[in-house]
C-alpha cells in the first residue's frame, strides 16, 4: 500500500466522520421523508465536492436539461465504480433516495447516515421485501423527490454493462413516475475492482430523456428494460 493510498484512506475518514456525524443526528431529529431527502442530497454533493477535487477526479454533466428540476423521477444508473455515487451527487439536480444494499447499512458511519436519513434498504436475498421497501419509499416521497437505483443490482467488475434487474421498474410503475436513464462512463480506470488506490481522470454523467410510465403495465417491463439499456449503451 502506497503513502499516496493511506493519505486518501485517511482523508476519506476524516470527511466521513466531519460530515457524517452531524448527518446522522438531524436525519434523527427531521421528520419525514422528502426533507431527509434534501438533508441527504445537501450532504452527499458536500461530500463529493470535497473530496473528488482531492483525488484529481473532475466530473462533466451532460443532459441536465433534459430534465425539469421540479419534477420527481426514478433514476436508473450503470455502476461501474465506487466513484459513482460521488459522480452522481454532484450531477443530478434532485434530492435523491439511493437503493442500496443491506450489507452497506453495517458500514459504521456511513452506513447510519444512509439508515437515519431515509434511504432505500433492500435485501437481495428476499425480492419480498425489497419490493415492499421500494414500493413504501415510493409512496412516501413529495415534491421533486426521487428515487435512484443502480439498474444492474451491482457493480460491474469488467466495466461493461450487465443484466438489468427488475426491482427499479417495478418502483417506477407502481409510482407512475417516469425513468431517467443514467450513464456514468470513465469512472471503472479510476478505482479499478480490487484497488483502494483512487488514481485522477474524468467521469462524464450524461442524463437521458424521461421515458413515460403511466398507464403501463407489469407486461410493459421488458420494453422498458430494453429501452434503458438501449439508452446506457448509446
């Protein structure tokens, strides 16, 4: 392990805990969803704004007015690194409702923040309950609240896209809100699977037009799959 890697371990702890402790004490003191849900977004683009500068890592923005920032969505991400939540944070405009594993939520810090400030947490071994979450977390959102998920279920280790898993369209149909493909490209060369080294580069974020979802149905899900992946291989 290089000075250069323990320097960023380093400093990525001390950001944790500086911006994650006061996190977690208001996200237990606010009440309801959508304003923990501004709380967080608050949070995470300070989070990133310090640290992707830090690690040399630059972000460009594409499609941003695609979009109406009054508006909810469900954003649906590829995910090729750990750097994309970061990406993410500082390009969509939206408070956002991050899907995120259960094993996350035992991180110490960053875990509790995602718990206490009203994220979505699913178990991948029980499709039950991760429909039941993302259904109630859909039903409780307000305003331009949204909702993102990363489509394939997890990280790639190749980069290259994966499967799309279902769990995001079905949250898409049951609130009617439409589905932001999401792209983030560049970011898999700057924490390569394996590595805690964060080396410098670019992640381009490109944003694509909303695809309707009123008054589809559950036999409308494999067009709307095809479609976002048609979107994230563009």
């Amino acid at each position: 392990m290089t000075a250069c890697t323990v320097f960023q371990g380093a400093f990525l702890g001390l950001v944790t805990l500086v911006i994650g402790l006061p996190a977690i004490a208001l996200g237990l003191l606010v009440p309801g969803q959508s304003r923990k849900g501004k709380i967080f977004r608050w949070v995470t683009k300070s989070y990133s704004m310090i640290l992707l500068p830090v690690f040399g890592v630059t972000v460009e923005t594409r499609g941003v007015s695609r979009l109406d920032r009054n508006a909810p969505y469900v954003f649906m991400s590829n995910h090729a690194s750990h750097v994309d939540s970061l990406a993410l944070a500082v390009s969509i405009p939206h408070p956002l409702h991050w899907v995120f594993k259960k094993e996350l939520s035992k991180i110490p810090v960053f875990g509790w923040v995602l718990l206490s400030l009203g994220q979505i947490m699913v178990d991948r071994r029980s499709t039950m309950q991760s429909r039941t979450a993302l259904a109630n977390a859909a039903g409780a959102l307000a305003g331009n609240n949204s909702v993102l998920i990363y489509v394939e279920g997890t990280r790639s280790k190749d980069g290259k896209l994966q499967p799309l898993k279902k769990g995001g369209f079905h949250i898409a149909l049951r609130s009617g809100l439409p589905i932001v493909p999401v792209r983030v490209s560049g970011s898999h060369d700057i924490i390569p699977p394996g590595s805690l080294h964060v080396r410098s580069g670019r992640v381009v974020v490109e944003l694509f037009d909303p695809i309707p979802t009123v008054g589809k149905t559950e036999a409308d899900v494999p067009e709307l799959m095809a479609r976002v992946r048609a979107a994230l291989l563009s």
